[in-house]
C-alpha cells in the first residue's frame, strides 16, 4: 500500500479552507479528523497528514 502524506497547506488547499481555519479544527480535533503526523526532523515540526484520510474526511464532509 501506498501512504502519501501532505502538509497542512495542500490540506487547506483541497478543503478550500484557510489555514487559520484548519488550524482550529487542529486544535479542536472533531469527529473524524485525520490523524497528524509529525515528520520533521530537527526542532521545527512538520505536520503531516495521509491522503486517503484526508479524502475519506473531506468525503464526510460533504454530507454536511
């Protein structure tokens, strides 16, 4: 299997949603928000995030 990760910015880009936005729903971690991944090396972190959870997430959210 094939794991893509993205970074925040591609995430808000494929949500069409600001990066402030997706930073609360970071922080507030609803129901079914993808899990993040820290991929950084160093002391700056690099979230990461899976595609297909992003998409899977991004699906659900169309419903709403």
């Amino acid at each position: 299997m094939d794991t893509r990760f993205i970074t925040a910015d591609e995430f808000a880009r494929l949500a069409r949603i600001s990066r402030r936005t997706l930073n609360r729903y970071r922080r507030d971690r609803p129901s079914g928000f993808p899990t993040e991944y820290d991929i950084g090396r160093g002391t700056k972190p690099r979230p990461r995030f899976r595609l297909d959870e992003v998409q899977k997430w991004l699906d659900s959210r169309a419903l709403w």
